[in-house]
C-alpha cells in the first residue's frame, strides 16, 4: 500500500465570481473532512460576503494583497506573509486591489459551505 498521494487533478471550484478555486485536498477531491487545502486567485476588485466560519483557516500569499475585515479590524497581507484566523470569528476576505492576490488556504477541519455560514 502507498504511504503518500501525489495530487495531479486538483478539483476546480466553479464560480461566477472571477474567483479560481483549486482544492488540491478536502472534501471535494480526497474526502478528507480534517483539512483542506487550496490553491486560489481572487482578481482586481473581488469580495466574499462576511462568515463566521467553525474552522481555522490559514493563508499564505503568494502574489499580490488581499484584505481581511476581522471583527471590524482590517488587515491587509502581502506575498510572503501569512495569517491563521479562528473559528467562530467573523471575517470578510477582499481583494480590493489592482492586482490579481494568489494565495494559499488550509482549513482545519476542511472546508465545506454546511460549516462557512455566509452571510446574505
């Protein structure tokens, strides 16, 4: 039996949003409920509505910036920096920027919109 899994297909999250969603490990792809992992780019002018998530979500920035509005505090991260949000925190991801933001998430435990609860 193999002792590790090479991810070749990462599955392509669809969007109407401009958005690119590749989830390399989750849910959607190995049915891995304890993490996921995706790779992503959020373009020029690009917002998700507020959530209050039930898994720690972590993201690294490859390219670009991306903003976060967490509990009313905005951050804002550039390439080569990282930020690990809680649970149960309500937060908005954004990219406001000009540039395309290419970035990294890990959620633990993975991602799934059952546990997300955006707001509409």
């Amino acid at each position: 039996m193999k002792k590790y899994f090479i991810q070749k297909i990462p599955f392509v999250v669809p969007t109407t949003d401009g958005k690119v969603i590749e989830e390399h490990h989750g849910l959607a792809t190995t049915n891995n409920k304890e993490i996921s992992i995706a790779h992503m780019i959020a373009p020029p002018g690009w917002s998700e509505p507020f959530q209050t998530p039930e898994f720690d979500e972590y993201t690294y920035i490859i390219k670009g910036k991306k903003q976060f509005i967490i509990d009313g505090t905005t951050v804002i991260l550039e390439a080569g920096q990282s930020i690990k949000i809680e649970r149960n925190v309500r937060v908005q991801y954004s990219n406001p920027f000009e540039e395309p933001c290419e970035y990294i998430a890990v959620c633990t435990p993975a991602f799934s919109m059952d546990l997300v609860h955006r707001e509409a």
